[in-house]
C-alpha cells in the first residue's frame, strides 16, 4: 500500500508466535518506503500455563466474567505496553488504522484506542475463543471490516447476529515464479513415486495428527503414495518411510514442491484463507480439503479446483479414483480461479477503496508529492 499512502506497520519484537520473545530490534527500520517500527513485548508467553488457562476456561466459557477472559487475553499475548502506549500518544497523527487478526493482545487491547479510525481484518473462523462475551463489545467498535472471504463474513455474521459488518472481501494477492522445475524437486528428494503435499504449520490444530495417523494406516491401493511435508515442526513429524519432513524451504523450492506433487492435502478444519491453497493452485495442481472448513469447501466450490472430504474414507477414495485428466482439469480451474480473484493490484484497489478519498494514484505518486500533496498516512498493526 506504501505505493498509494505513506505506509507504517506497528508490530512487535517477536518472531515466534508460540513464545513472543523479543528477537527483533526495537525501534523504526525501513522496508522499502515503509516504516516499521517495533516495540519490546513485556514478557515471553508461557506456553504450559496458557494451555492450562485455557484447558480451565473452555468448560464453563459461557460463565466466564470479563476479567477472566481479558486476563486470558494477556496471557494469549503478544502485551506490549510501549506499543499500546505509542498507539494513545500518536493517534492523531495519522488517518486510519488497520488492525490485522483479532485474536492477539495487539488488536484487543490496541483496537480500541484508536476505534474511530481503526478498520479490522479479522482473519477469523470457528475456533473456541471467538465465543468469549467480550468479543461482543469488541466488534462493534471498528469504523469498517476487510474480509479474507465470503465464508468469513458469513461465519461472523451468525457469531454476532445483532451486528453489521461492512466492509469488503479483499484476500490477498499471490505473486509466483515464471517458471518452476517439478522434475528437479523430485530428483533432488529422490521423490519417484506420487506424492501428497503439505504445507505450513505441521501443527495438531491445523489437522496434522488426523493426517498422520491416516497415512500410517492408509489403505493398501494408497500404499504407493508418499507424503512431503514444509514448514515449521510443532507437532513432531512421526518416523515413517514414506513420510518425508523437508523443514523451512526457499520460495523456490517450496514452488518446485508445489508444481511436483500429485495433490495438495489440506487437512485443517480452520482457515480464514489458506495461502497454500491459492499457491498450489496458481502451478496448476489440484487440492483435497477437509470438508469441515467452510473456507477451504468454498474455495474448492467456487474454483472447482479441487475435492473436499468428510472422512478419510472419502478421501482415499478420491486419491486413488481421480484419473489424471480430471487432475489436470481441476488444477487448470483453481488457475483460473486464482489469477481472476487474487491479484495485488485487484487487493490495493479493495484497500483503498476502504477510506475513500484518502489515496493518491499509485502512478503519480512522485509527482503528487512534489507538488505538495497530502499522502494518505495509514498505520497496520499487527502481532509479529
């Protein structure tokens, strides 16, 4: 957006999104024509004792009172006081503010302080903690709404029946190589056989176990199939000779992975968007998805790029009866879905649109300011 306004993110010091400790250094840095400016969390999230306070909340939610669920929210985390603190003095220097995941500390408490210029991309879907009372307030309070999906205003909109959400359904934009190389990934891993792909956060949340435990047990006519496996290891990757953990991967390589497996398997029955849904699909292969997830059903309905499951018998039965033109036919349509609806320049016009007025156009944007324009100052905030 730094090539319609004049651009500042607010965010923490953190990188880990289990831990919250402070790796970044404090204080503003340029990314591009962007600032960014960090400021210290207070403290490290202790992981055991959220789990045990949310383990404790969970049964009797209904009941809880708002000082116990803000307290939940502290401990959720990322608290940074300089940066609540920097948002209240500062608030009047800028014209809006766009608040990104409601589910972290940052957007709770940061939100309502600038409420009458804050717009909130919720990024949110069915998860336990969007039942907490104190979400009720809270989504009354920003100035506008910018969605990842339909499936997501819909969801919100049956959570919080007595409120509004305008706003428009933005997404993000997926930019891809012009060209990839299937055949060295799969030389490179020695990787002859079909393979099923995951990629992301190797996570229980996001259905890893269920995926696990399936392919172990996989029935006899899936046995030629393996399954690759990118991203971060929260959930440890369970030995097995047809399961291969590749870990963090270049964008290249995780392109190269992308274009050389037989299926994307999403398995996760909780998305706001799924990136690698849209990423897959722009190298033209197809995806099998949880049915469970309105998000992941919806992008596969309205693609036709892909086939959702209920059970993993359904799902073994898709794998082992879809031939390869139909294959090839669903990749080419999630394609086309992706290249029509998930542009940059179609995602930067969704976000100026938001704050009407406020831009200047992205091609004159030297001459405007050198004819003394007033760009447009926005802020993000975000957790990490």
């Amino acid at each position: 957006m730094a090539s319609h306004w004049e651009t500042e993110v607010l965010t923490t010091c953190a990188l880990d999104y289990m831990t919250w400790d402070n790796f970044y250094s404090e204080g503003p840095a340029s990314v591009g024509p962007t600032t960014v400016r960090r400021f210290q969390v207070d403290q490290p999230r202790d992981v055991e004792t959220f789990n045990r306070l949310s383990g404790e909340l969970v049964p009797k939610q209904a009941e809880t009172t708002l000082a116990e669920q803000e307290r939940w929210m502290r401990a959720q985390g990322p608290l940074s006081t300089a940066l609540l603190g920097y948002l209240e003095s500062n608030a009047a220097s800028y014209d809006a503010f766009i608040f990104f995941g409601y589910l972290y500390a940052t957007t709770y408490f940061g939100l309502p302080l600038v409420k009458d210029k804050a717009y909130l991309a919720p990024l949110a879907h069915d998860e336990w903690p969007i039942y907490f009372t104190m979400w009720d307030r809270f989504f009354n309070l920003p100035k506008g709404f910018i969605f990842q999906t339909p499936e997501e205003r819909q969801f919100l909109a049956r959570r919080f029946r007595s409120h509004s959400f305008p706003g428009p359904i933005a997404g993000v934009g997926i930019d891809h190589p012009p060209v990839s190389d299937p055949d060295g990934f799969r030389e490179k891993y020695n990787l002859h056989r079909p393979f099923l792909l995951y990629v992301g956060r190797i996570d229980a949340s996001k259905g890893c176990a269920d995926l696990f435990d399936w392919f172990v047990k996989r029935g006899d006519r899936l046995r030629h199939f393996q399954l690759v496996l990118t991203g971060s290891e929260v959930l440890p990757v369970p030995y097995d000779p047809d399961i291969i953990y590749l870990g963090f991967v270049s964008e290249e390589e995780k392109w190269n992975a992308m274009a050389a497996c037989r299926w994307l398997i999403l398995p996760s029955e909780y998305e706001s968007l799924s990136i690698s849904l849209l990423e897959t699909w722009m190298v033209g292969r197809p995806a099998i998805v949880n049915a469970k997830s309105g998000v992941l059903r919806g992008h596969c309905r309205r693609s036709n790029g892909g086939v959702w499951y209920r059970n993993w018998r359904e799902c073994e039965a898709f794998l082992g009866s879809i031939d390869d033109p139909t294959m090839s036919k669903l990749g080419a349509q999630g394609k086309r879905y992706v290249a029509e609806n998930y542009t940059w320049d179609r995602v930067e016009s969704t976000y100026v649109s938001v704050v009407p007025g406020k831009a200047y156009p992205r091609e004159s944007e030297g001459s405007n300011r050198g004819k003394g324009a007033a760009p447009f100052e926005a802020r993000s905030i975000s957790p990490a």
